[in-house]
C-alpha cells in the first residue's frame, strides 16, 4: 500500500489571506492534522488548548491545538490541527478528510469521495 502526499492549502479561519499551501502526508491513523508550528504562527494561527496525544511510535505528549480552514481541490473544512515542533512533517488526519467527505484509496494511492457515516 504505501503512503502518500497531497497538496494542501492551510487558511486562517479569521483572516483568510494569510493561507500557506503545502504538501501533506495522508495519515488515517492521526485523528488530526498536523502542521510545523513556525507556519501556525506565521499564518497567525494561536492554540486554543493543549491535550494528551499518543504518538505512532507508542509515546505519549502534549501538544498544542488550534483551528484552521483545509483546502484541497475544490473541497473546504474548518479542523483542529496540532501545532508540530520543527522540522515534524505536515500530516493530514482523518477528522479533515471526514470534514472533507474523502477517503483513502490506498491502492490507487489518491483520495476518494465517501459517504461519511452518522453513526
């Protein structure tokens, strides 16, 4: 299967000019999105709150959370995303795509409309 990267536009929910366009790792195991923190701030994107995280590799931190608009192709949604410490790399998670309507297809390597489940 692999991974893969699509291109994202990260927008500040209250000021929407200040909007950076980056490549995002697709990771449906994150439940958030994730950027590099010295891009948050640039894009005046401020934390709201701090929460408990697990990472992949089994570690528990803390991390800070704010908000922001994903973009993607002609598809848009307000998310929470984790402000990651340099050089963390962009990830996309699933609550985003969800925000979306999308999913993976892991074999095709590309993202897919779904029917987003309300139960």
């Amino acid at each position: 299967m692999g991974t893969f990267s699509v291109k994202v536009t990260i927008r500040n929910l209250g000021d929407p000019a200040r909007e950076a366009t980056l490549e995002c790792l697709v990771d449906t195991g994150a439940t958030y999105s994730q950027a590099p923190r010295s891009l948050l701030v640039e894009l005046g994107i401020t934390p709201f709150a701090e929460r408990p995280v697990l990472l992949a590799d089994g570690r528990e931190t803390t991390c800070q959370l704010g908000m922001a608009e994903f973009l993607c192709d002609d598809r848009r949604t307000p998310a929470i995303v984790v402000f990651a410490e340099d050089p963390a790399p962009a990830l996309l998670g699933a609550m985003t795509l969800e925000g979306w309507g999308l999913g993976v297809d892991p074999t095709r390597k590309r993202l897919v409309p779904i029917v987003v489940p309300m139960a």
